[in-house]
C-alpha cells in the first residue's frame, strides 16, 4: 500500500478479466470452475478498489463476441454473475458502491436483467464508488449504437451535423456519466483490447499482466497502480509542456 500514492490514484480502472478457463486447465478443473474462482478476484478486486478510494470500476464480465461460446458455459456465467449479485448487494449498500451495467443488457438472460436492473435501482444513491459490469458488450456495437441515436436525433431536427464533435459523441455512449479509464489491465497474457471501451480508451495506460485471473489478487493491483503512477500521461503534448 506504501508504494501508491493517494493523491496520485487513476479514477476509473477497467479491467479484462483474461485466463479463467486456462486457470481451470491447469488445476485439472472444468472451465466453470475457474469463472467460479474468477468471481472471488472479482470480490477482492472491488473490495481493495472501494478501500483505496477508486471512483470508478469497469470488469468486462460477457463480451459480445462471449455468445459465440458453447450454451452450457453462457448459462453457468449467468448462474454465477445472478449470484454474484445476490451475493453482494448488501456488501455495496454497506460500502456505498453504486451498480452500473453497460452493452446489449436486452440479450441478458431474463432473471439476471431483472436483477440486474433491480440491484442498480436499489443502489442508484451510492456515491463512493460505480461497480460497472460490461455485459453483452462490444466496443464496436456501442459506438454502431451511437452513431444510429445520432442520426435518429439528427432526423428529428435536435442536431445539425456541424454540432457533432467528440463530446457530443462521448454522450451518446453507454459510459456517457463515466470518466474516461485511466488504467486498463488486462490478465492473462494477452496483449489486446478485444472490442472493450474502443472509443474511451484513447489516452488510458495499459497494464498487461501474465498472471490468469483467479490468480489476481491485492497486490498485484497495487502494483499495477504503482506501475501507472510511474507512467507520463502526454496526451499528445511534450514532457516540457507539463511541467
Ligand atoms: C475470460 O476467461 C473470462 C470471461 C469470459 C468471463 C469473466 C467472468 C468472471 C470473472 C466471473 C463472473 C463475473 C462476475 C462479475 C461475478 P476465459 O474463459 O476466456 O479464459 P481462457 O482465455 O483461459 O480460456
């Protein structure tokens, strides 16, 4: 914890949760066993996020292109996420947490949207951390999605085409109350975005660890902080115009 510094912290981590199923390969488990231990990071993950002070949290929980797999691990991932929020919805009322989901949530199996949706009423207030689950989520879709609610608006006479910038843009996204990430890690070994927050992402610092997810815990989270506070966020200018 000494090697972070509080006045320094990135205000929106968003993290791809990678290696679950590889996690579960290597301890000769099925791969719904390693989500299942997945789920545990993910808790300890949102508990250190809370204590440190982080304001926002985004976990890619189901990406879009997450359909594409056989129908028995979609339905255990929807097992495991409806009793994550059940687990856990008294833990973010205790800890303030609000709930956010982004991506496609009409795909959603029934009983989880209805909980989803229900968990995120409930917890509307919250204000000392956003948990944001990317459900049903693709980066390319949410900005296919904009671009359609722009041109729909457009059609109806409430925006002129010179009124389109990257802020108008950035409003139409599912992150729209959201800062932009600062830090993305991504577990697993993998060195990709894989469609995840395509537009938001332009100047966020990456942390790309080998580590599998079940196997992410505290420290490792503190390192990467530590390693993103060591980074020169530019934003395209030179060191010398920072100072
Ligand atoms: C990627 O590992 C992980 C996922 C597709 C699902 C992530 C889900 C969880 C961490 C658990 C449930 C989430 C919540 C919010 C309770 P992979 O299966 O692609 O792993 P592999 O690349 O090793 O096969």
């Amino acid at each position: 914890m000494n090697m972070i510094d509080p006045q320094k912290l990135p205000r929106h981590i968003a993290i791809i949760m990678d290696g679950n199923g590889r996690w579960a390969k290597s301890h000769a488990m099925g791969r719904i066993l390693g989500h299942r231990k997945g789920a545990e990071s993910v808790r300890v993950t949102v508990r250190t996020c809370r204590r440190i002070g982080i304001e926002v949290l985004t976990l890619y929980a189901f990406s879009m292109e997450n359909w594409l797999r056989p129908a028995e691990e979609i339905r255990a991932l929807m097992k495991l996420l409806k009793e994550y929020l059940d687990m856990e919805e008294d833990e973010m009322m205790e800890q303030n947490i609000r709930l956010m989901a982004v991506g496609k949530l009409d795909l959603l199996d029934k009983n989880v949207l209805e909980k989803l949706q229900y968990t995120m009423e409930k917890t509307s207030k919250n204000v000392k951390m956003v948990l944001n689950l990317a459900l049903s989520y693709g980066g390319r879709e949410e900005i296919a999605m904009a671009a359609r609610d722009i041109l729909t608006d457009g059609l109806a006479g409430k925006i002129k085409p010179d009124e389109i910038d990257q802020q108008l843009i950035q409003r139409y996204l599912y992150t729209r109350e959201l800062p932009d990430p600062d830090l993305l890690i991504r577990t697993g070994g993998e060195w990709r975005i894989s469609n995840f927050l395509l537009f938001q992402m332009a100047y966020t610092e990456f942390y790309f660890t080998k580590t599998l997810w079940p196997d992410f815990r505290e420290e490792e989270l503190l390192e990467a902080i530590a390693q993103f506070q060591k980074r020169e966020r530019r934003f395209g200018r030179t060191s010398e115009q920072l100072i």
